[in-house]
C-alpha cells in the first residue's frame, strides 16, 4: 500500500475498522437474558480482520 493515502481512502478503511469491533457488553443481556454469558463479539455484523479478508477500500 501507498505511504501516503488518499483522504477517501482513509476513511473507507477506517469505516471498516469500525465494522469489525465487538458488539457493546450492555447487548448481551438485552439478547440473551440477565443469567446468559455469551461473548459480544458474537453479535457484531461484519467479522473481518486484515489477515483474513480483504475490503477492496
């Protein structure tokens, strides 16, 4: 990649970024119920990682 990127492009990859993080902790109880441990990334939209897959930003 490019040592300087363009300001779009930039923002693409940081939107994808955002994607990819967990669910906030207070939806756990909302989904599952008080007593339910369950991670909070299990309910977070877009799983991706730089590794894995790629975002065509």
């Amino acid at each position: 990649m490019a040592r300087f990127k363009p300001k779009g492009k930039k923002n693409r990859l940081v939107k994808k970024g955002k994607q990819s993080r967990w669910a906030p902790f207070w939806t756990v109880p909302k989904i599952y119920g008080k007593g339910k441990k369950v991670h909070p990334g299990r309910h977070t939209k877009t799983k991706r990682s730089w590794r894995r897959s790629n975002t065509d930003a």
